[in-house]
C-alpha cells in the first residue's frame, strides 16, 4: 500500500492539529488545577481598618517610581483610617465567582463616571467617583478574550487564574487581572482551609493605558468560599 | 537597460543616465518609508492625533485652564479665609489649622509650583492647538507611506519599462512629467508647505511634555491634588458645617471652596483622560519624533517631482531615419 507524499504532509498536518489542540485543551484545565478546582463562589468578608492593620477585603494602588519603600496612591474617600487602603464591601453576588463571569452592567458608568458594577463588590468611592469591579469576558483595553476565572488549592495553598478581573472609575476600565489579558504577571495566591472554608487571596497587576498607566493595584480578598 | 539606445528602433530615445537617475530617485521614494520606519511610525502618529483630538479644542483647553484657577482659587481661600474661620487669626491658630488638616497643609504647601508647571504646561499645549490642527487637517500619518511607495514605485517601474522597451520612451517621459507634476502640486494641494512646519513646531513644543518623566510628574500632581480636594471635600468643608454655616452660607463665603467642591467631578471627569491620553502616547510621540522634521516632508515629494520632470525632458539620442540611413550608407557600401 503506498501514500503519495501529499497524503502524508496532510496527514501528519491533521496529526500536527490535533495533537496540538488537544494539549491546548487539557492544558487549560491543568493549569487551573495544579491541585484540585474549587468551583464556587469566594464570598467576602467586608474590610475593615484596626490595629494599624488593614483586615479583610481591601485594595492599594501602588504608585510607579517607589524603590526600597512602597509609596501608595491615597484614597481620601476611604472609610479606612490609613487612606492608603479603600476596604472593599462585597456585592451582589457576595464575591469572587469562579466558572462565569460576572461582568458589569450595561451602561458600566453613571453619569458622573461612577462605576456601577456589584456583584463582587459594591462600588467605592475613590476621590469622589465610585470605583468597582467585574470579570469580564473581553478585556476592554487589549480587546483580548480571557478565559473565566478559575481556582484551585494544592494543600493549603490557593491559585487563582482570572484575567479578566478589571477595576471600572470615571469611565474607564483598568484590567487588573491575574495574570494579564497577555499572559504575563503571576496568578493570584493565598491560603485555604479546607475545614473552615476560609481563604486569603492577593496579587499585583500592573496598570497599563490610562491616567494611572504603570501603577499597581494590590488586592486583598478575605473571606470564606462556597462551593457551588 | 543596454537596450534603450538600440539603434534599430525609431523616435526619440531616453537619456540613460537620466534614465538611471529617474528609476533609482524611483525606487529611494518606494524605500523612503522603510528607511525611516514609517510603516510602524506612521501608524503610531495616526493614533495619536485621533487620541489627542478630544483634547486640542480651544473649548476643552480653556476649561483646563480653568480647572487649574478654580484649584489654586480654592487653595488660597482655604489656607487663607476658611483657615482664619475655623481657627481664629494669627500664626498660632494657623498653625492649629495645619496640625487639624495636616493632607491640606500639605496641598497648599504643594500647590504652587504644581500650578506654575500645570499652567506653564497648559499655556504650552493651547498655544500649539492651531498647529496641532493643522497637522490634523493634513491627510492621515497611516497614508504617509503610500505617499511616497506609491509615485515611486510606480516611477520605478515605469523606467524599467522605458529601459527595456525604448519605444516607449516618448510616451513614458510624460507619464514621468505628469508624475512629477503630481508630486510637486500635492504638499501645494494639501497646504503642507503651511502645515508641516506648523507640526514641526507642535513636535518640538510636546519634547518636554510627552516624555515619560513628565507624565509620571502629572500623574503625582493628580494624586496631591485629589488627596488635597478630598480633605476640603471631606474635613475642612464639614467642619465649616459643624461651625453651624448652612451649605447656602458656605458658598456666599467661600465661593472658591464651595466652587472647587461643586466642580470636582467635572474636573476628574475632564482632567484624568487627558493625563490617560498624555501617558499613551509617549511612545507615539517618540515615534513621530524619530521621523524627519516636518518641515522637510513637503521638499520630499517637490525635489523628486521636479527632478522627475527635469530628467524626462534630458534630450537623449534620436535614432536615424531609415531614408537617410540609406542615403549615407549607399555611397560608403558601393564599389567605385
């Protein structure tokens, strides 16, 4: 039995496919996993300021430039006694969902450029506009879609894969994902108790476009989850 | 190209070193963008112009200008009348008022050379809105090298052609001309002549404003004075209140404090996609600022299209008419 060269190259192209959407296939599941998934909902504990100590479900915009020490944008609207933290209250749907999006709605911004997405959140005031945030499906900056939030936990230690997690203030949108729409940054990370369902979860995402370009927003959700 | 001067063919003939001149100016116009990297600049300076244009109004950079005033109108009279209505006369009870508001303190003390440099830049940038729009009223930098790859492609090609089938050559050195005329009358039709040097003096005037330094500079501003305003949004104002002044009283007062708080959002919603677009496009200025200088865009397309024209009309070689090749070559080929 004898193939003629064409048959083969398509052949070995199909293979080539195949294979090559299969690994992306399971490699997306994977990397989410690194452990076992957790499917649900990373209901929030409302933040709160004590003891020199930010607790809670918080957030800092790092300002670009700073060297040894961090210097933080300050919030004067926060309930926070160190304006440094704007605590956050959680929305609608309690917190951070994972599997679906929870995307703001539409119009995103009242009149005055207040944010009105609340399903993790409820909106904030940052210097006098609301500021708030969605998971959204497409990144309103790059125009990149991302793929949903994801968790996992590996003994006591939480990844969390959500790209499209975007902060929403005066109109504008700032992908605040983890990692970036692009792929770079790292992913979220924190602890998990299996037994009392409690969870820590922080990163960095750098800002890019806008008023706030190369600033950082660093994010701290507490708070216990809740499989679905 | 040996074949242009063939002896065989009728009719005027090219100049071949005109010729040569012709296709070579041809092809250095085709490659002029790739040379100076217009195809990723040009692109970038597109976007620029788009992302500045909301800005560059004399509408929207008057009301910039006006923020700033309503700003350092409302520092003034918060570290000065309000100071004195909520802590008395007299440098002790100013410096009460200090220690009680320490973030507004601090904004006064910040303030003034932040309104000397956001003024100064202001001033700057609506001194330059006319020329801005006259390199916006210039066809698109995304074109810019399709302007040059085109005509001299064509040119080009065109040569070639006259090189290898001189026959062409008659028609062919007014498809030159007409080329020509078309390069030199285009920087006319599209006022560049006005326009480009308009645009070199806008380059040069945002060299200080659209370096990355610079924005960051702003973006440090923006945080002095929002934390600023929040504390004479958020303290100094309620604290106004407590001292049993009604919001009525307040702003007969203190009409530059009830202003800047009655304006604020406006000035967030105004300000803060200026200083968004401003930190984008850094690297599109630098883009655009890699190019040649404006000025000499237009000589780009008149020196070529003069030479076009000067070089098609080199007189080349005329090749003998048959007759009176007859007539010379009879005598010579016969015997006597």
């Amino acid at each position: 039995m004898t193939r003629s060269p064409r048959r083969i190259a398509t052949g070995l192209t199909a293979l080539a496919v195949a294979v090559t959407g299969t690994a992306v296939f399971v490699e997306a599941p994977s990397q989410a996993a690194g452990g076992h998934a957790l499917n649900g909902t990373f209901k929030l504990t409302p933040g709160s300021y004590s003891g020199g100590k930010a607790h809670g479900t918080w957030f800092r915009m790092i300002i670009s430039g700073s060297a040894k020490k961090k210097a933080y944008l300050p919030n004067p609207d926060s309930k926070s006694k160190d304006k440094t933290y704007t605590l956050g209250r959680p929305g609608t749907d309690g917190g951070l969902a994972t599997g679906r999006f929870q995307p703001s709605p539409s119009p995103a911004f009242g009149a005055k450029g207040n944010a009105l997405a609340s399903k993790i959140i409820k909106p904030q005031p940052f210097t006098a506009i609301n500021f708030s945030v969605a998971t959204l499906k497409v990144d309103p900056q790059s125009k990149k879609t991302v793929a949903v939030t994801s968790a996992s936990v590996n003994g006591r230690k939480l990844t969390v894969r959500m790209p499209g997690y975007t902060a929403q203030w005066n109109g504008q949108s700032f992908n605040q994902g983890a990692p970036k729409p692009d792929g770079s940054g790292s992913v979220a990370t924190g602890t998990y108790n299996a037994k009392t369902k409690h969870f820590v979860l922080t990163w960095t995402s750098k800002i890019s476009g806008g008023p706030f370009n190369g600033y950082s927003g660093y994010w701290h959700l507490e708070g216990t989850f809740k499989a679905r | 190209m040996g074949s242009f001067n063939s002896p065989t063919a009728p009719g005027a003939r090219a100049n071949r070193w005109a010729l040569i001149a012709i296709a070579l100016i041809g092809l250095g116009l085709a490659l002029a963008p790739v040379a100076f990297k217009m195809f990723d600049r040009g692109p970038k300076g597109a976007a620029m112009m788009a992302d500045f244009k909301p800005f560059m109004t004399d509408a929207r950079l008057a009301g910039f200008q006006q923020h700033i005033k309503d700003i350092n109108a409302a520092v003034h009279q918060g570290h000065g009348r309000v100071a004195v209505a909520l802590e008395g006369h007299g440098a002790a009870a100013h410096k009460r008022f200090d220690a009680k508001y320490p973030s507004f303190a601090q904004f006064a003390k910040d303030w003034p050379p932040i309104n000397s440099d956001m003024s100064g830049l202001l001033t700057k940038i609506q001194a330059n809105a006319g020329n801005y729009r006259a390199v916006a009223a210039l066809p698109s930098f995304k074109l810019f090298p399709g302007f040059f790859v085109i005509p001299g492609a064509i040119v080009f090609l065109f040569a070639l052609g006259a090189a290898f089938a001189p026959r062409s050559w008659p028609k062919l050195r007014w498809a030159f001309v007409v080329l020509g005329v078309g390069l030199v009358l285009a920087p006319i039709a599209f006022q560049m002549f006005s326009r480009a040097p308009k645009g070199g003096r806008m380059m040069t005037a945002f060299k200080t404003i659209e370096t990355r330094q610079k924005v960051q500079t702003i973006q440090s501003y923006f945080s002095t004075i929002a934390v600023g305003q929040g504390s004479l949004r958020l303290e100094i104002v309620p604290a106004l209140q407590r001292k049993g002044l009604s919001a009525k009283q307040i702003d007969a007062r203190f009409p530059a404090v009830a202003t800047l708080d009655r304006r604020w959002i406006e000035i967030l919603n105004d300000m803060t996609p200026m200083i968004g677009a401003m930190s984008d496009n850094v690297e599109n200025y630098q883009a655009i600022r890699s190019l040649p200088p404006f000025p000499l865009f237009p000589w780009f397309f008149v020196i070529p299209g003069v030479l076009f024209v000067a070089l098609a009309f080199v007189p080349g070689r005329r090749s003998p008419r048959p007759a009176a090749h007859a007539a010379v070559a009879g005598p010579l080929t016969t015997p006597s």
